[in-house]
C-alpha cells in the first residue's frame, strides 16, 4: 500500500509558521555559545571611539530577547529621532497597521448650494496634500454643488495646541522640519513662497502663494538689474486667523521663479483658505471667510481616506519626517480619548511601555518625533520595542519595512554601502547637535534569526563623525558576526 507522507495544505502552513520558532529553538544555544567575540569587539569599538560616558549600546536576539552586549545599556539619554522607533511600534500597536484616516465635506445641499455651512473635517491624516482637496471638490461638484454659504474647518479631533512639545525651543525656525500639527493639515504644513521678477527693472516682483487669502503680505521685492544676485529677505508672523508675511529685497530681470519652502503658522487657517480656492476653481462659490467650527451632525458629502499606517509610517522610518510623527503620536492619544492632546498620547505610550517591563520612571516622553531637548530612554528600552515587535506577526513585517535600508534608501542610503549582503541592515538614524543615534536590525540568512541593536550617544557636539562611525562600526561589526 501506498503511503502519502505529504503535507495538507492546514499543516504545511502551519510548518511555514514554525519555522523561525522551531530554528531559534534549535539554535539558542549556539548563539549563547558565539556571542562573545562580538562582545570583545563591540567593547574594543567602544574604546576607540573615548566619547566618555555618554554612550548607551544594547544588543539582543531580535527573536528570544537574548542580551548579547551592553554597554551602559540603561543610562537613559536623548534618543534624537530615535524616538520615532517608539511612536511607530505603538502606533502600530494600538491604532493597527490598516488604520487610515478620514477627511471629509460635510453639509445639507438645497438645490445647488450647501447651506448652514460647509464643514471640511479631518482626523489628522498627515499624508493629506492640496491634490485631495480637488479630489473632494470635485466630488462636491459632481453632486450639482455650485455655491457654498461658509467655509468651517473642524479640526477637533485634536486639540488646540499646533506647535508641538519642544518645538518652542527654536522659536525663529521658519524650515519645515519644525511644522505645526493640525487634524486637518495640508503639504506637510509647508507652504511654497514662489517670487518672480516684474516686467522690467524696478517693477514690483510678483508673489505666489497657496491660499494666498491666509496671508497678510507685505511686498517690496523689486525687480533688479539682469544678472545681479537675488537677495530676499522674507519674515514671518503668526497673526492667528492670517500670517503677516514681509518680504524685502531684489530679484533679477529674467530670473526664473524662486521658490522657497517653509512651515506655515497656522495649518488650520491656511487649509481652509487652499480649500476655496480650490472650490472656486471647480466653479463653486464660496462666502467670504474660513472660520473653525464642528461639523455637528452635517452628513457626508464627499470623503478621502488615507494610505494605511503601515504605508504612512515610511516617511518616519526612511526620510525621519517630523510632521508625519507628530501627526501619528497625536492620533495615538486619540484612542484614548478625543480631542487628542499630549498628556493622552504620553498616557498611551507610557502604559505600553511599562506593559513590556520598562519602568515608567526609566524615560521621559516629550514629542513623537524626538525633535529637541526632553525624551530620554535607554538603548536596552529601544531593544527590548525591537524585540517586541520583531516576535509579533501582526507588527513584525511592516514595521521592519518602514525603517531605512543601509547603503540603498532613506537616511542610510550613503551609509554601510559595503556589506556582504544587501539590505541586512535596517534601522533608524538620530541627528541633532548633541545626540547621534542608530537602532534596529541586523537580518541573517536564516527565516527568523534577526539581531536587534540600539546605539544612543549624546555629548558628541564636534564629533558627529566620530560618533556614527561607532554607531556604524557597532552595525557591521554585528553583520560579520552574524553572517561569518
């Protein structure tokens, strides 16, 4: 008689499942055994590099949480945008890897025109961009909309306070890296100031802006001579409902536009302004003003969901993007209760925290992105969110997606180059003048087996490169221990 000794279908996935169990089970003992040359190594490394004792570095088998290094591993220290590894674990966590957010019209149509006010609400999606507000338009348009009373912005879902925790320390920043944070915000809250030159020498320049009705603007850029050197000098100031926006200077007869990008003082005011000209240029006519309100009990009109939090948290792993994590730290502390504040996404993140054994008066959570002085956590924190999330199926994938490839993307892209191996190394960088940092996975051949590493240095002003070529020496060292 014949014997099939073939998997059904249930049982090979139930083997492809146990797979990286079943080989760390194999191979915890022989990981046990090998580790000790990485540690001379990684101390001989440490050494090297007397930055003193501002140095925290942690080690551990991404798979059982094994600690295989740990220098200083619980001094807990300014993780710089390191911070952004544990926004988006308990981003993941609590909102879920599908978790999308709604922007939507709201209000009662009467013939072609919506009265009692047209709402535009949104739920902090941060990926939101002037193209979805066409969209919406568009989709008003389309349902014989051809008038609007009011334009009422409902940004409640969070609550009032724009510029985040922290941000206050580098109050003349005007660059986008420092961007105020609204549930309905557009462009990474970042506007576009675009100059052109007039039509011959002396002539006013011209000036371009979106939603141009926010701004309060002062020009007296003129228009120079062909071929002398623009100088512009454009200030600032939040006004509330607009921005005083004063530009002095010169721009060259036959100079193409300058564009400059910076951060917008208030994205709720200027969203809405985008948002009428964007209607008028549909062919609808708006009544005069933006003004904030809530969207009450108004029915949906038109809707825009967002990419999944899984696709949305990329920009915060690779390219480190501030906005996107602030915007993602508030919408945490929305699950707990809105309108979201910080006090809310702090209570959040400190209870999951301590769920995995770390001692809430261990770190200091501030903001999400860890832009500026205040977060603090240890390196052997850092690992242990790694090893978490690495031994959960519903976090493991895309959250080791969402981090920067070494030597091909993001802000590793011109680091760790020459691996043996392509894209082994994924992890998060920290930069600020103070603070370099580098976490996350060094990956092995083998389904499963993934060393997690935390390198979090601060005292380092002057010495930035001494700096991430210890966080990079810690990598690669790692790298040819795992795949000797």
């Amino acid at each position: 008689m014949r014997m099939d000794f073939r998997l059904r279908p249930p049982l090979r996935a139930l083997a492809f499942l146990l797979a990286p169990v079943l080989w760390v089970l194999m191979s915890s003992g022989s990981m046990a055994q090998d580790h000790a040359a990485l540690s001379t190594r990684l101390r001989a490394l440490v050494a090297e590099a007397a930055l003193g004792e501002g140095v925290s570095i942690s080690v551990a088998d991404a798979a059982t949480g094994e600690v295989l290094f740990a220098h200083q591993a619980d001094t807990a220290l300014n993780p710089a945008s390191n911070q952004k590894l544990v926004t988006a674990a308990i981003a993941l966590e609590v909102l879920g890897a599908d978790h999308a957010m709604l922007t939507g019209l709201y209000g009662r149509i009467e013939g072609e025109g919506v009265v009692g006010g047209l709402v535009l609400r949104g739920l902090g999606d941060p990926s939101l961009r002037q193209a979805d507000l066409v969209e919406l338009a568009r989709d008003l348009a389309d349902r014989g909309v051809r008038r609007v009373d009011r334009l009422i912005v409902d940004a409640s879902y969070f609550d009032d306070q724009l510029l985040p925790p922290a941000f206050d320390q580098q109050p003349g920043e005007v660059a986008p890296f420092r961007a105020a944070t609204g549930a309905v915000s557009i462009d990474v809250a970042a506007y576009s100031l675009r100059i052109l030159p007039g039509a011959a020498v002396g002539e006013p320049a011209r000036v371009r802006l979106d939603g141009a009705g926010y701004f309060d603007l002062d020009n007296a850029i003129t228009t120079g001579e062909p071929g002398s050197a623009p100088s512009i000098i454009a200030d600032q100031r939040d006004g509330g409902e607009r921005m005083r926006l004063i530009l002095r200077g010169s721009i060259a007869l036959g100079t193409g536009a300058l564009t400059y990008r910076r951060r917008i003082e208030n994205p709720l005011y200027w969203t809405g302004h985008v948002m009428r000209d964007v209607l008028a240029a549909v062919g609808i006519r708006v009544g005069e003003g933006v003004t904030l309100g809530a969207a009450g009990d108004r029915p949906l009109l038109a809707s825009h969901r967002s990419a999944p939090l899984s696709h949305l948290i990329d920009a915060m792993g690779k390219d480190s993007d501030n906005y996107v994590a602030e915007m993602v730290f508030r919408a945490i502390g929305a699950t707990r209760r809105t309108p979201a504040t910080t006090d809310n996404s702090v209570a959040v993140i400190t209870e999951h925290l301590t769920s995995l054994g770390i001692d809430a008066s261990a770190f200091t959570v501030v903001n999400g992105s860890g832009l500026f002085r205040g977060n603090r956590i240890a390196s052997s924190h850092l690992v242990r969110i790694l090893c978490h999330v690495y031994q959960s199926p519903a976090m493991r994938n895309e959250f080791v997606a969402h981090l920067a490839i070494a030597g091909v993307d993001g802000t590793l892209e011109r680091r760790l180059a020459d691996l043996p191996e392509p894209r082994i190394v994924r992890a998060k960088t920290g930069t600020l003048n103070d603070a370099i940092a580098l976490s996350g996975y060094v990956l092995g051949r083998e389904p499963g087996r993934a060393i997690a590493f935390s390198v979090l240095m601060n005292g380092v002003s002057g010495r930035h490169g001494v700096a991430r070529n210890l966080a990079d020496g810690v990598a690669r060292a790692i790298v040819e221990d795992l795949w000797r």
